[in-house]
C-alpha cells in the first residue's frame, strides 16, 4: 500500500474516531455524585465525595474531550467509579449499576492492561468502603427512592453509548480492512506476475525474509549449461513473425519445465539459447551440481526430439538442440545499479561454457573435463578431441555425453530414427496404456504400405525389363 494510501485511511478512521466521547461513564459519575449529595442534604461528606469526583471528571470531559482513549484516563474513571462503589458501601443497584460502566472500561482496554485496573478497582473499593464505614457508620440507607433507578437507567445509556461506539468503530475498520485487502490482492497479483522475470531461487528468500537487496557478488563453483537450436537463425529468415514466435516459446516452455524440475537457476533467454546453472544460491554439492546439470541436459535433448517430431508434422525440419556444460569458480550474485539489478554469473567458466556450446554439433552435449571427472562414473561419455575455443590460448579437451537410453537395446525409452522420407519417433515413457493399441494398429498399417510399394515397386521394375 502506498504511503499517500496508508496516510488516508489513517486520518478516515482518526476523523471516525474524534467525533465521540471515549467516556460517557463520567457524566454517569456526575450525575450519581450529584444525587448522593441531594439524597444527603449537602452534608459534609456527601459533599467532599461530590468535589473528590466532579473535579477529575470535569478534567476528563475537557481534556479527553474529541481525543482517544488512553491508559492512564481509564485509570482514573476506574479509580472514581470504585470510589463511589466503596463510598456507597456496596449498596446492590447502585453498585451494579457502577459495576457494570466498571466492567466495560476494562473490557475496551488492551490486554495487558486489564490485570492493573482490576486490581485498581479493588484496592480502591476496599480502601473507601473502610473511610466510608469510620465515617457514617454501615448505616447508609440507598436502596430505596429514586436514586439506584436512576443510575441503573444512566447506567444502562452509557452502556448503550459505548456498545455504539464500539460497533461503529468496527464498522470503520471493517471499511479500511477490506481496503487494506484489496490493495493487498493487487500487491499479490503484480508480484505473482514479476516473479516470471526472476528466478525462483532468487526471489523466494526475499519473499519469506524480506532481507534488504543491494549490489553484491561471490566467488563460487558452479556447474553451468549454454544452449541453442541448431539451424534456428536459418529458419527464422523463412518464417513468419507468428510461426517463429510460436516455435520460440514452446521451446522455451518445455526447457523450463526442465529447468525448474532438476532445480537449476535460469539466468536468462538468449534468443533462441538460454543459460542455466547449479550451485547458487542453494548448492548440493559440487559433483551433486554436475550430474544435476547433465541430467537437464539429457532430459532437454530427449524432450526437443519430441518438439522436432511436432515441428516436422508443422513444416518445420532440422532443429535439433546443441549444448556446452562446464564446472569451475565464477563470480555469482547481484550485478548493477541499487536502481536496477541482475541475478547473473560472470567469468572465465562461464565463457568456456558459451564456447563449447557453439563448438558442438546438433543433438550433441559437450562437457569440459573439470565436468567430466565429476559425472564419467554415472554417465558414458565419449571423448571428443581437443577443441581451440574462441579466446582460450590453448586446445580445450571436450567430451561428448551419451544417451543412456542409446546402449540399452529392446530396455530403451526411446526409438529414433529417420531417413527420407521416413520418421520413427517413440517416446515409451509418455505413453499412455489406453493408447497401445491404436499405436500398433498405425504402426501395422504403415507395415501393409509398406509391403504393398515394395510389391508396386517390384512389378514396375520388371515392366520396365520387359
């Protein structure tokens, strides 16, 4: 909520509030001490009470008079209501009348407050009940006559006053609390929406512990990935805006899925490539983050074999995914301005990343051997000779991952294969059983058309020797 907002409803139920009395037990005080004083015939001690309690009440009326309420005037209304509770020596109407205003001041005060006014109210009940018995005896004669109705009925119009208030107040901040929810749903909403530029890893600790943000930075190891499509700049030049934007984005959304699914840190989109990368902000450990990041890998080059099989059915033919990976110390954490920052990686690893995913070819998976030796004992791997990189001195030695899935014959999750004119494509662990059949009917089909060419072609060859 903007300050300008806060501002607003502050003075809204600030305005609310001065346009009632906080107290209307005083003028219930000033009327009972006045009407003791006329039952008593202005006696003496009749008339000390009605000065003991008249001067402080006038004082509240004028000095709380379109102010709020506070601790200390609650004191002091709890402390002349319990005098005129033990003056009275506990008298029943009375008392109950009094008791009651008694009550409700300590009901409206905060919690912690409330154990010392009771304890005000007694102390002073008990304390004046003692003066009023050496005084006049336990004679007092006030059950009778006008005087308990009378404060029972000024008792019960206070009470009433103060229920008003009290649910006028309510009312009030009903009307700010669904305000303040609003404003807070719009908040929720546009923040919702900005995380989409941030990564998750990045913005979920500012979230739940609202730490400053400022220009900072590490040394620390990380396993990163660069990739692109393969023959994606080719394709765009014969593409309509709508068909490249189409491509773009699904490709994007899946390799993202992936991303968030192995935990990696998607730093940025790079056109058609995207940088990841594992160990900050939450790492598991060096070698943990190198086969996490070559697991993605994996996953994204099996999942744009099915995004090539659609682009295919589109028009679209050979794109294929090619991808570096590396491990080593990079600079890693917020870079820019206190205006604007960025959550990005900086150095030379990240570099050599960026170039062994331009040195591989499609489909191919490029390590550096700081990442092989971390992942060749889980993953088969095949050494792809040394490659002289883009600003790197010397020969770089690559290795090229393999597909787990490539040596497991009739155990592999998937078969793919293509040649002129014909694309086999199955993806075991996307299929479903329902649909078993109708892909061995499609698949025996393509057999009968097969084998009814092959007899086509046959007999055209021998028309032709004829």
């Amino acid at each position: 909520m903007a300050s300008s907002d806060r501002l607003r409803l502050y003075a809204l139920s600030k305005d609310k509030e001065v346009r009632r009395f906080d107290y209307p037990e005083v003028f219930v005080l000033l009327l009972t001490v006045t009407l003791i004083t006329i039952k008593f015939d202005f006696n003496s001690t009749s008339m000390a009470l009605f000065v003991a309690v008249c001067l402080p009440s006038l004082m509240i009326l004028i000095y709380n008079y379109r102010r709020s309420a506070n601790f200390w005037t609650s004191n002091i209304v709890v402390f002349l209501l319990s005098t005129v509770i033990g003056s009275m020596q506990f008298c029943s109407v009375l008392s109950l009348s009094l008791v009651l205003l008694l009550g409700i001041r300590i009901i409206v005060n905060e919690p912690e407050n409330r154990v010392k006014l009771i304890t005000v109210s007694v102390v002073t009940s008990a304390m004046f009940y003692y003066v009023s018995v050496i005084l006049y005896g336990t004679g007092i004669e006030c059950e009778g006559g006008w005087l308990p109705s009378t404060v029972l009925l000024a008792s019960i119009t206070a009470f009433l006053w103060q229920f008003w208030g009290i649910y006028h107040k309510y009312i009030n901040y009903d009307e700010i609390a669904q305000q303040a929810a609003g404003r807070i749903n719009i908040m929720a909403s546009v923040i919702n929406k900005l995380t989409r530029f941030v990564p998750l890893q990045v913005w979920q600790p500012i979230v739940k512990t609202d730490n400053p943000v400022s220009v900072s930075n590490k040394r620390a190891k990380l396993s990163i990935m660069f990739s692109d499509i393969v023959g994606f700049t080719e394709l765009s030049d014969s593409l309509s805006a709508d068909n490249l934007a189409d491509i773009l984005n699904t490709y994007m959304h899946c390799m993202t899925v992936i991303a968030n699914k192995h935990g990696a840190v998607l730093d940025k989109f790079i056109g058609d490539g995207m940088v990841c990368f594992f160990g900050e902000p939450d790492s598991r450990g060096a070698r943990q983050d190198a086969l996490d990041c070559v697991a993605m890998a994996i996953d994204m080059r099996r999942e744009m074999r099915s995004l090539r099989q659609k682009w295919r059915l589109m028009g679209f033919e050979g794109l294929h995914l090619r991808i570096g990976i590396t491990t080593g110390y990079c600079h890693v954490g917020n870079f820019g301005s206190n205006s604007r920052l960025s959550y990005t990686l900086i150095g030379k690893e990240a570099n050599l990343a960026a170039r062994l995913e331009s040195a591989a070819t499609k489909g191919e998976i490029l390590i550096s051997e700081s990442t092989y030796d971390y992942i060749c004992h889980d993953y088969e791997c095949e050494y792809g000779g040394g490659y002289q990189l883009k600003g790197f001195e010397k020969k770089v030695d690559a290795w090229q991952v393999l597909d787990p899935d490539a040596n497991k014959g009739h155990f592999s999750k998937w078969v793919d294969h293509t040649l002129p004119g014909f694309n086999l494509h199955l993806n075991f662990k996307d299929m479903k059983e329902n649909d078993y059949k109708e892909i061995r009917d499609r698949l025996n089909f393509a057999l009968e058309r097969i084998e009814q060419e092959k007899q086509a072609a046959v007999f055209d060859s021998n028309e032709n020797k004829n």
